[in-house]
C-alpha cells in the first residue's frame, strides 16, 4: 500500500501582516503534481489544514480545489484529522459531498466515519476513533485521533490544585488508554495505520506552532502508541522528523517556513511503502517558495547598499541594523522601495543592555523631559530624537489642557 503523508499546511497564514498565500498555491500545485506522479492508494493530511477557527474563503475555497483535484477522480482516498488550529465543525462540514472524491474527514477524538464507499475505497466498519476499509485488494484498519485537547476530550477532569507534572500524567495515561482501546480493531490482515495530532515526548519543536492547552499536559510519551502499528502520521511540530524511538512514527513537517526559526528546517512531505515488513519512507523535498532571511548589517548605509544589491529578489527580510544613530524616516523609506519584502527594520543598540544604575532619589529632583531623555539613553544608548521628544512634550501637554 502507498501512502503520502502531509501536515501542517496553515493556510490562510500570514507573516507580519503579509499574506503567504501566493507561495501556498505553489506548494499545492507542486503536491498534487507529486501525487499525480506517486499514485498512492491513501493520502494522510495530519491536522493544522487552516491557521484559524475561521479561515478566510479564499483559503477555504483554495483547499476545496485541492482535494478534488488530488482525488484522480476517486482514485485515491483522503484521511485528513483537524489540528488544533482547526475547527472541528467547520472542517468536517463538507464531509458527505466529499465521499465521492474519496475524502474521509474526522474533527473531534471519537468521531464516527459512516460505513460505505469512498471512491476506490470502502468502509466496512467504523466506531468511534476507528474505521476498516477495503482498498484496492488491501485492508487497512485506520484509528484517527484529531487534536486531543483536554476540551475535546471532554472525558479528562482537570483539578486546578494539582501540579502540572500530575495533570500531564493523567492526559498521557488516558491517550494511552485511548490508543489502546482502539487498538483492539486491529485485524491481523490488515495494515494498521494510526493519524494523530500531538507532541510526541522528546520532538523539537522549534517553529510557529504554539502551545494552546494547560501547560505541556498534551504532550505525550512514546509508549503511547500501539506496538503493532505499521505506520504513524503525525502532525502538529514544523520540524520534520523521526520520533525517538518511534522508526515508525514520523512528522512530516510544513511545508513552508512559517517564521524566521523554521528556516534552516527541511521543507517535505513523505512517501511511504506498506510490505507488511519494515515501512519504507522515503522524504520528497519540496522547494522554498520565498525564503525569509536575516540580513545583520553595520550601519544604515551597509543596510541601503544590501537592499540596492538585493532589489527584485524575491524574499521575506528581517533587517537587523547596528547603530548609534537614530534611524530616519527617509533612510527607512528608502530601504522598503528597494526591497519591498522588508518585514521589520530593527537597530541593535550598542549598549542596549547596559544595567548601570542611578539614584531613583536625584531622579525625582529632574524635570519631566530632562526623565524622558535620560530613560531614552539608558535603554537605548542614544540621545533621544528631538522631533520624537517635541512630539512627547506636545501630546503630554494637550493632555494637562
């Protein structure tokens, strides 16, 4: 059996205000085209489709096109479980038009997929968190547990008297017994495939994905997951990558890079072989549709001539500019005309963290603007820009009218 596993998508996603949809259609574009050449018999989307609760429409519609055209006319069938970011409801809504294309939807733990035809594949029986299905002369005994936040679980009592380390203890032994319930439909014939949506014990997570539950109590150990499982999709950290101790148990990862913390992360998506033996995995790399660099540079000239340098290139900038100056509106100006992609121009003070300290008694002997200055130039390291502190004293005067 041939599977593609994927996740983690956030469409709808920006990066400082700037939309990444241009560069998520790429992506998409460049999936169903692996797809269209791979021909799996499963594709495993494993939670995050959208980066809000309420997606905007273009992202919706842009996922809607997707599936159907990954679909090859029913060829193909489509697991796809909600993330965190995901609403559950939303996502799922369009579930039974999707069933002709093959598509299978879960948005809470314990959802019930109907039994029947799924394109090429066949549901022959399902219950909560579980389903059998016939595909192409194969059987595969799917368990799909979306995000299991302590809400969606809506079985785990949480005492806010408790230590966090007691709560963790108590969501990762009910998810093992969740995973062990549900692998009791295991058959022995069957390929036993797991998609889930969780922080596997011991993964790096360095990337975009926040935190959205009580402390790190859905973060799990690998034990887990079912010792008979013959493959694990998981979804939820950007970072591609292999569970310790878990070969069968991957990440896939996002496929782009969501912030300045991802960028040195490989961009993949997974093909995987099911024998009955060892799964063979193999990564597919997918390209960086626009990259998001760092540029450091010494002084607001070196910073000018890099954007003259750089003019037209497409890609996502940081601009880190070490100074003792202020930087003027004119210079900023200048440097977003020649790169248009600048996301943020920040100066690194020499001296910004400079802790010397001053008698809070002498300060209160100070005038209110003499405090201002001296405030600017100890967080700082530079005299404070007159205009700014024309434009302060104004504002505060206004105020005292």
């Amino acid at each position: 059996m041939k599977i593609i596993h994927t996740a983690d998508w956030h469409l709808g996603k920006n990066i400082e205000g700037r939309s990444r949809l241009p560069e998520q259609k790429l992506f998409l574009e460049d999936f169903v085209r692996i797809c269209g050449e791979e021909e799996p018999d499963l594709i495993l989307i494993a939670g995050d489709i959208y980066d809000s609760y309420n997606p905007p429409a273009y992202a919706e519609q842009l996922f809607y096109d997707t599936l159907k055209k990954l679909s090859r006319n029913g060829a193909c069938v489509t697991v796809i479980i909600a993330g965190n970011h995901d609403n559950p409801d939303r996502l799922t809504a369009s579930g039974p038009l999707a069933r002709d294309h093959g598509i299978i939807m879960a948005g809470t733990p314990g959802s019930v997929v109907p039994e029947g035809s799924y394109g090429a594949g066949n549901v022959t029986e399902s219950g909560p968190g579980y389903l059998h299905m016939d595909l192409k002369g194969e059987k595969a005994d799917l368990i799909l547990l979306p995000f299991p936040s302590e809400k969606r679980l809506n079985e785990v009592f949480l005492d806010e008297t408790e230590e966090d380390l007691t709560r963790a203890e108590r969501y990762e032994e009910k998810i093992r017994s969740i995973f062990a319930d549900l692998a009791g439909h295991f058959r022995p014939e069957a390929f036993h495939i797991i998609v889930s949506h969780l922080f596997v014990m011991n993964s790096v997570s360095d990337g975009s994905e926040r935190s959205v539950a009580l402390g790190g109590s859905y973060m799990v150990g690998g034990g887990v997951f079912p010792e008979d499982a013959d493959y694990i999709a998981l979804g939820h950290i950007h970072k591609p990558q292999k569970v310790p101790g878990l070969p069968r148990a991957r990440y896939s990862g996002a496929p782009i890079h969501y912030n300045q913390r991802e960028i040195n992360h490989p961009n993949q998506i997974l093909a995987i072989e099911l024998t009955g033996d060892t799964p063979f995995i193999r990564e597919i790399p997918l390209p960086v549709y626009k990259p998001i660099e760092i540029w450091r540079c010494k002084g607001v000239s070196e910073a000018i001539e890099r954007c003259q340098i750089h003019e037209g290139e497409d890609s996502w900038v940081f601009l880190e500019i070490e100074t003792n100056e202020y930087i003027h509106e004119e210079d900023i100006k200048t440097m977003k005309k020649l790169k248009g992609d600048i996301l943020s121009i920040r100066p690194l003070i020499h001296g910004e963290n400079d802790t010397q300290q001053y008698n809070p008694g002498e300060a209160e002997e100070l005038p209110f603007e003499d405090l201002v200055r001296e405030f600017y130039r100890r967080r700082f390291g530079l005299e404070m820009n007159p205009e700014s502190l024309d434009l302060l004293m104004d504002i505060l005067g206004e105020e005292d009218k």
